[in-house]
C-alpha cells in the first residue's frame, strides 16, 4: 500500500495553511501532486492514528494517501480533511427518487398497471432510485428487451381501465425508429386514455448517469462501427470482450447512482411522468 506523507507539518509556510479545505466525501475527485495519481474518493479509514483516504482512477484501481496538504481540486492546491460527518437530518425521510418515506406500511399488492423499459439495465435503475416509490404504489417495473414488436405486446396487455400502461423507451427523437413504433402504438384502439409512451435521447440508459457522478467531464465519444456499449468500456479501460464484462461493467455504473441527483433531468421527468400517469385517479 502507498501512502501520500505529505502532511501540515510539510507545509507550515502561512500560505500553506490559507489553503481552502475539502473534506473527502465519496466521490470527490482529486488529484495527488507528487504522484500525478488522479482518482475519486471511494473511502476514507484511521490507520495508525491517521486519516487514509482511497482514490479509484478511471480504470478501477486504488491507491491510497494520507489526508493533508498536497492535492488538487479542479487544478487547484487544497487542504483534504476528514469528511463532514453531518448531523441527522431534520424533516422527513426521503427515498432515494426524493420524496417522502412511507415507513411503517407494506408493499402493495402489485396492480394490473405496468412500467415498461427497454431492457434489464433500465429496470435495474428505475428500481434503485424509484424502487421505494413504486412499492407503495404496487406499480411493477418490466424489462421488454427491445421494442421492435412493442405494438404486438400491447395487443396482448389488453391496455384498459384500471389496468394502464407506461412505456420508456431509449432514444425516442423525432423521425427515428423509436418514435414510428411509438406513433404505431399511439393508434392503436384503447391507447389513447390508457398508455403513455415516453423516452429519453440517449443511445442507452446508461447516459442518463450525469458524466459527474461517474468523475468525467462527458461520456466518451463512440464510432457508429463499435458497439456502444464496448466503446464505453474500452474508452474507460475497463473489460469489455465478453457479455459478463459488460454486465460487470453495468454494475460499477449502478454502483455510483445513490439518488435521483446522480441522474439527467431528462430521464427524471420522463420517469416521473410515467409514475403520474400510471398513479392518477381516474375514477
């Protein structure tokens, strides 16, 4: 294990000691100025009577150093301290999509109304930042693995009264072929008043996780001739030659989303109108 040894006592220029504090927070990123070392809080540990922080660089590896003087912050020398540990909060409980906790009341039986998305990696997200939202409301949340037959599976949910339908859908811009099925669908007898199509811009699910939460400044750019996917994976240095690679790497990405301020606002409206629609009173 490597440690940074730069400490106050390193330092005692008065200068030095003006400089502004940052406590290590998971996910901050720094930079370590003797190693060049760049990397995002992922913990912070007392060893030895010290504070020891890990930084996890874009590739997943760790090092770590010692709390103190040495560091940069957006290209500029700060003093790195103990994170805030903050007082419990005052007010209600929030979920993870930022409303109100509902405690003391069990899931409910799960209704006739469905959410659907495109994929596994979608439902997986809507779960952890909606999951305790959805549970109150006994709404379910259903993988199609693609909408190329999305008007067939309509047809067969038999959208109605009391049994409505949501569906999000990836990239769902003008004139492509997202919207035509959507367009499809929209005419379909019983569509109108009882499903709601809605999307977001991205090519995948995983844009919609904000390029700060992950410790970029942007996604990386992919050519039209790579699977995006494996783009991603291979632009970020992370195993990308097999579908368990992509599932792992899937899971690093969840691993950052803690709440809805990790995601794009595009996708949290889209989600959250679904929600409103599904859970309106119609009666």
């Amino acid at each position: 294990m490597s440690f940074n040894t730069w400490g106050p006592q390193d330092l005692s220029a008065p200068a030095a000691r003006a400089l502004p504090t940052v406590p290590a927070n998971h996910g901050v990123v720094l930079e370590d100025v003797q190693t060049g070392w760049v990397g995002a809080v992922v913990r912070v540990e007392k060893s030895g009577g010290m504070h020891i922080m890990a930084l996890e660089d874009r590739r997943g590896k760790t090092k770590s150093f010692q709390l103190g003087y040495g560091f940069l912050l957006d290209g500029a020398p700060v003093q790195v301290v103990a994170p805030e540990v903050r007082a419990a909060a005052k007010g209600p409980a929030r979920t993870a999509s930022g409303s109100v906790k509902v405690t003391g009341q069990r899931a409910q039986v799960a209704k006739a109304s469905r959410i659907w998305v495109e994929g596994k990696h979608d439902a997986e997200l809507v779960e952890k930042v909606w999951g305790d939202d959805l549970r109150v409301e006994g709404i379910v949340v259903e993988p199609l693995h693609g909408i190329d037959d999305l008007a067939g599976a309509v047809r067969a949910f038999a959208p109605g009264q009391g049994r409505r339908l949501g569906v999000l859908v990836d990239h769902l811009v003008p004139n492509s072929k997202e919207s035509r099925i959507a367009d499809e669908v929209m005419r379909m007898p019983g569509a109108r008043n009882n499903v709601l199509i809605v999307g977001h811009p991205y090519v995948d699910v995983w844009q919609a996780i904000k390029p700060s939460t992950l410790g970029i400044a942007a996604w990386p750019t992919v050519p039209r001739t790579v699977e995006w996917k494996v783009g991603i994976l291979t632009a970020f240095g992370w195993p990308h030659e097999t579908p368990l690679d992509v599932a792992m790497g899937w899971k690093r990405l969840l691993g950052s989303v803690r709440s809805y301020a990790d995601l794009e606002p595009t996708l949290l409206g889209r989600v959250e109108e679904v929600i409103d629609f599904l859970t309106a009173d119609v009666s």
